[in-house]
C-alpha cells in the first residue's frame, strides 16, 4: 500500500509544470498574434488585459526588445491549476504577444488551455486599442 501510494505520488510529481518550465520555453513558443501598434502601449495593455484575467501576475521583466508577464492560476475544486506567461516582442513599428501556458498536472483534463488563456489576454488587448 505505502509503495502504490509513494509511485501515485511520484508520477504526480513529475508531471507538474512550473513556472522554470514555462519560462525556458523558446521565443517561437505559445499562440502569438501580431498587433499594429507601438511597443510601449502593448506593453501595458497586456499587462492590463492578463490583471483583468482569474490569475496572480506573479513576475514582470523586461529584457531588450522582449516584456514577459509571468503569471499562475491558482489551484480550484476542478483544476490543480496553470501556470503561464506572455511575452510582448517589439517588431518596431508593430508588436507580438505570446501566450505560453501549461497546467501544473500533465494528467490534468480541466482546467484553462493555452488557446483559451491566449484568447482572453489578445482580446482584452483588442478591446482596449479599439477605445477612441
């Protein structure tokens, strides 16, 4: 009994994703979507937009051309949770931003995808540059 409990936990383990395993994820990684306005305003309306989402912003960075987002959804009666980040490249004169997600169990069939968390952030986005 102690064995089988040991390798449900172990195989529970080694499947979870973490924020160090998002991160590591290459530039082409993710969902991206390519939006004609300038750096500095998609910058902070991705911000805005992932703030305005059910997660915690856990870190943001900015490293030469490139604005990452880190961010986690907690744990809920139906999903062990995500972990993710957006990353706004500057194309200068125009902009990407990448949605790059995972779910903290590799098991795990609920919960938000990385479709469904790219969707949401590049429509807060549009949302806001649709403002006059």
């Amino acid at each position: 009994m102690k064995l089988a409990m040991i390798g449900v936990a172990a195989l529970m383990l080694a499947g979870c994703a973490t924020s160090s395993s998002v991160r590591e994820a290459p530039l082409s990684a993710g969902v991206s979507k390519d939006y004609q306005a300038p750096y500095p305003q998609v910058k902070r309306l991705a911000l805005e937009s992932l703030q305005g989402l059910n997660v915690d912003v856990t870190s943001a960075a900015e490293s030469g051309s490139v604005y990452t987002i880190e961010f986690a959804k907690s744990m809920s009666a139906f999903s062990w949770g995500e972990v993710g980040l957006v990353r706004v490249i500057d194309l200068e004169p125009d902009s990407r931003v990448s949605v790059i997600s995972e779910k903290r169990a590799k098991f795990q069939i609920t919960g938000t995808n990385e479709d469904e968390f790219a969707s949401a952030v590049f429509e807060g986005i549009e949302h806001a540059l649709d403002r006059p």
